[in-house]
C-alpha cells in the first residue's frame, strides 16, 4: 500500500464476499460497495462491512480526521469519529484490496498536516467528468480541501458585464497556443500571468458552481473559492477599464484601490461567490502585484499601504461575515537571491519589465488571522520565518513537495500543510504533463506520513512513479500491451496552461502496429511527452538515497515527471527507459507481429514488449 499507516497488526489473508453487506451510507459506503464489486469473491469469507462513528476504545490515533480498520475472518468495521474519517478509512481498505494486502488486522492512522488541498479552476461546461474524476483522485489520495478559482468564469448577476468580457478575452486568448503569452510579455512592463484556462472559455451558471460543490463536499472536501482581487483583476478590469491602474494598459491586470467605485464591484463579486459557495475560507489572492501608484489617485502613496490597506478593506468585509481570509503572501517576502536577483516583495528595477518598488514592508500590518500561502518556499526556509514571526499561520501554495528542503524542521517550525496547485486544465493528458499526478501523489504521502522527510525523497520519488502507473492502468499485465521503450528526440519541457496547448502535430511520433494472426491490425500512439520522452534525462532511485543532500535537492526533472502516469521509468544499459501500456482490443485473437510505423524519421528503441 502506498501509504504507511501508524499502526498495521497484520494476521493472515483473507478476502471480501461478493455479496458482503454494508450498513453506511454516504460516499464511505459508496467506496465499500466499490470494494465488493471489484475485489469480492464467491467463496470470501467477509460477508460484512460495517462502520462505527467512533474510534475502537484505546486507539493510539487522535483527531476528527483519525480512523481505524478492524478485520476479522468474516467482519471489516471502519471506525471514525466523522464522516471524513470514515471515508479515509474506506479509501484505506480499497487500497488493501488493490494491492493484494487484505488480511486479518488491526489498522490505525491519521494525518500528520491538518491542511492537504488542491487549488484548480472551474472546468468548462463539457469537462465535469474531468473534474469529478479529478476530485474522486485526490479524495482516494486523502486530500481534505479544494481551492476553486472564480474570476470571470462564473456567472455574476449584478454584473453580467465581466462575464462578456471574460468570454471574450477568452476566446481571443484561445485563438492559438501562445497567444495569452503575447499579451503577458508584450508590454514595457511586467504583468501577471493570464488565467484564461479557468472554465475553458465557458461561463458556468451559479448552479452549475453549486453542482461542483455539493460534488466536492459529498467526498468530505472543504471547498474555498479564491476571488483574486486588487492584482490579477483582468477580469474586472476588462469590464470597466476607468478602475485600471495602469492607463495604457489595453489588458490591465491591476485595478486602482483609490477609485470611489471599485470596492462596491469588488463587494458585490464577493456577495455573489459567498452566497454560492457559503466558505468558512475564501482566498483574496494577491499574488504577482506589480503595477502600483501609477494613477494620479495613487501616485503620491506608499506602495506597502496601498497593497495593506486593500487587503484590510477586503479582510474586515469578510470577517463581518464570518469568513477567514486567505492570500498568496509572497509580497510580504523581502527575497534576494545569492546573485542579487530580488522577487516577491523586494524592489525590483533591473529592467523594465521588472521594475516596482518595494512592498514586503506590509509584513506588519496586516491582520495577524489571515492564512498566508507560501509557494517562495524554494528560497529558503528563512523566509518561512517573515509569517511566523509576525505571528501568520502559513501552508504551502503551488506546492511541489519534492521541492520543499528541511521537510521536518520546517513542519516543527510552524508550517501548517500545503496545496499542489493545477494551473491548466483537469483532462488527464495536460494533467499528466504538467507534472500533477505525480505532485499529488508524491504530496500525498508528505502531507500524510509522519515519517517523511528529506532523506527518504528519492525513495518516495521511485514509489509514486509506480502508483501513478497503478493509478493509470491498474493491473497492466490484464488485457494490456506493455512497451518498453526510449528514444534520442528531444524536445525540451514546457507547461502547458495559461494558453499553451498540446499541439499534437509536434509531439506525435508514429504508431505501434499490432498485426494479429487472422490479419487484424490496431494502431497504438507514440506521443513525445505523454508515453515517451528522451533516453538521456536522469532518474534518480532510491538506490542514490546515500548521496542525498538536503541543501541540492535531488529532484525528479520536470521532463521525467511529464511522463509519469502513463509510464514507469527505468534504467538499463546507461539509457532511461520507459514503459507504457495498450489495452489489447482483441485480447482473444493471437498477436503474430508488433512494429513501430513512424511520422517522420524519429526513431524508438524498444527494450521489450510484454503480452
């Protein structure tokens, strides 16, 4: 199994009954009832599931979250103290019975971070599939909360005009791949990143969003939207350009905290998402602030009072609510790097497009409540040390937990969990390529274990590699073709969001051709990227475990991570090699031939192949 639980007193083998019974309800009893339809047998001998909504009497484990497993011969019962317990003690024994693991035990566990989340937008109206079968993912990996961006992909009905000019960047933006990078790095100025990926160009109806949501919270997922305000603000400013900062801008990200009407719009998108979602938390963004005091409104102040006086406006409006607020902090972070390069809330001026004053002098003066999401943790663990000690509760955002360093020591200093965060699209093959499979599942086990730390990386990098391609195919020696291959194409990595799109006319590499013995043929896809990639990017195991250090990471590459889910990886001969699977069409008929038939004249080198 790939997670450890605290507690497995393991006795002998024993298997679900097909037709077990079950007494929950609820999506706990839902994953049982999946339990029994894919892994019970006529002759098992556990012919109940049970669950009881508390934990067994003497339990090593605490917490709202906490859950046990009791098997005997003929009895599973799943303890917890919540619905959300329950469900993490359903998903548990699924994983037993996926894994070959189910036996006689006593099974105790609970999470080691309070907060284990994704951040994601709203899917387009034709990807709810997608997103549900995203959200189920995470839940089976015991993620508790979920971010969902809103911006101008919900519909608003006090101001349906952000909504029409929301569909209509969209659409220019969706012209062609690239084109939302020529509007982010067109100008004399630096500029957000461009968020036209959220709801695909679509504009969901508040019960659309409602529909996400009940989705979400019937897995036992917080749900929080993220509003982003005062930077990121495309979406308002689109609509009504007198509220730019910038006058020049025709794309302007940044609305003027100074103008008399902006706060009432601001308020209003606020009253609209809070009425839909009802949050105990909603995230103000925040993040990526870069044009400031440029107005005549503006121009005279201290960029550090605008930026703390705009989140104390939006802070007191949700507190009288009885909502916590939420922000991408690094503003508040005074980072220069060893080569005097500064980000964040540092001064910033060696180019034009990078030049803004100073704002992290704000670290002060905002309301101590907020909950800061830090993903500068790359600079250092120093800088997790500006909200401790100006008394912010602080998570990882964006967070690639392979990345972290000083995992424990950072956990003991204050860091309260963390979020992988997904800016593109939820559909399985951008999902896969842009690294989030195997960012959950490797966050997973981080947020979950209370073993994990640095010097175990290596060895947690090689175990998702494997689930991820469990979580793919399941079992790939049933009904599928396995490939082993590699070869020499190299095309270097890039992600794909913020209008960058999977061109398939550039990674399309050729076909396998499968010749069965009555003349049958079936073609299989070789794509640079999503089954394939380049012979030569290193792969760390966990046999490199000895020279790990803490202060260089020993890092997956983000080109080996792209073809995690649909591979696993190896190395042979000096090469790095990477096995694929082909569910047969014809599992029935006798395979006389397998051949590569390529586009062009790229080559593949297969090692073997398996039937």
């Amino acid at each position: 199994m790939f997670f450890e639980p605290q507690i497995w007193k393991k006795g002998q083998t024993v298997s679900l009954s097909d037709n077990a019974a079950i007494n929950g309800t609820g999506y706990a009893a839902e994953i049982t009832r999946t339990c029994i339809t894919e892994h019970g047998t006529a002759d098992g001998t556990v012919k109940t599931i049970r669950f009881e909504h508390h934990l067994p009497e003497g339990a090593s484990v605490t917490g709202e979250e906490a859950y046990a497993i009791t098997v005997t011969e003929s009895e599973v019962i799943l303890h917890g103290g919540t619905e959300r317990a329950r469900i993490y003690a359903a998903v548990t024994l699924l994983q037993m019975n996926l894994t070959g693991e189910m036996c006689i035990c006593q099974l105790e566990d609970a999470p080691d971070c309070a907060f284990r989340g994704y951040r994601v937008y709203l899917p387009g109206r034709k990807s709810f599939k997608e997103f549900f079968d995203m959200i189920d993912t995470i839940v089976y990996y015991k993620y508790n909360c979920v971010f969902l961006e809103i911006g101008g992909a919900m519909e608003y009905k006090r101001h349906p005009e952000i909504n029409e000019a929301w569909a209509a960047f969209a659409a220019d933006t969706h012209r062609y791949s690239g084109r939302a990078h020529e509007i982010q790095m067109g100008y004399d100025w630096q500029k957000n990143s461009i968020h036209t990926d959220n709801g695909e160009g679509d504009i969901l109806t508040q019960d659309e969003v409602r529909t996400l949501i009940e989705y979400c919270r019937a897995r036992g997922l917080d749900v929080y939207p993220e509003v982003p305000t005062l930077s990121h603000s495309d979406y308002i400013c689109l609509a009504h350009p007198e509220l730019r900062e910038r006058e020049e801008d025709p794309y302007p990200d940044t609305y003027c905290p100074n103008h008399p009407d902006v706060y009432k719009l601001v308020f209003d998108i606020m009253d609209e998402v809070i009425a839909v979602f009802e949050p105990t938390i909603v995230n103000i963004g925040h993040d990526e602030f870069y044009t400031m005091c440029r107005c005549p409104r503006c121009k005279d102040s201290r960029p550090d009072d605008i930026y703390a006086e705009d989140v104390k406006r939006i802070h007191a409006y949700l507190t009288e609510r009885g909502i916590r607020t939420a922000m991408w902090g690094e503003k508040l972070l005074p980072v220069v790097t060893q080569n005097g390069s500064t980000f964040g809330g540092s001064e910033a001026y060696r180019h034009p497009k990078w030049k803004y004053p100073a704002v992290y002098t704000c670290q002060s003066k905002l309301p101590k409540d907020i909950l800061m999401l830090h993903w500068y943790y790359a600079f250092g663990m120093q800088y997790d040390f500006v909200y401790h000690t100006h008394g912010y509760e602080a998570i990882y955002g964006n967070m690639c937990a392979d990345g972290v360093q000083y995992w424990r020591d950072r956990r003991r200093y204050g860091m309260k969990g963390g979020f992988c965060s997904n800016w593109g699209s939820n559909h399985p093959e951008y999902m896969q390529r842009n690294c989030q499979y195997f960012h959950l599942i490797f966050g997973a086990f981080a947020l979950w274990s209370k073993t994990y730390d640095n010097d175990r990386q290596n060895e947690i990098v090689t175990r998702t590699f494997t689930e991820a391609f469990r979580l793919h195919y399941g079992k790939a020696d049933e009904g599928y073709i396995r490939i082993t291959h590699t070869t020499e194409k190299n095309i270097p990595y890039k992600v794909f969001y913020d209008g960058v799109f999977i061109e398939d006319e550039l990674y399309h590499m050729g076909n396998y051709r499968v010749t069965y013995t009555d003349g049958t043929t079936a073609l299989f896809e070789v794509k640079y990227g999503t089954n394939i990639t380049n012979s030569a990017i290193p792969y760390a195991t966990a046999d490199d475990a000895e020279s790990f250090d803490p202060d260089t990471l020993n890092r997956a590459s983000s080109a080996l991570l792209e073809v995690s889910y649909s591979t696993l990886p190896c190395v042979e001969g000096g090469k790095t090699w990477y096995t694929t699977a082909y569910k047969n069409p014809h599992p029935e008929k006798e395979i006389e031939k397998i051949e590569y038939v390529p586009d062009t004249d790229d080559t593949v080198e297969i090692l073997k192949i398996e039937y």
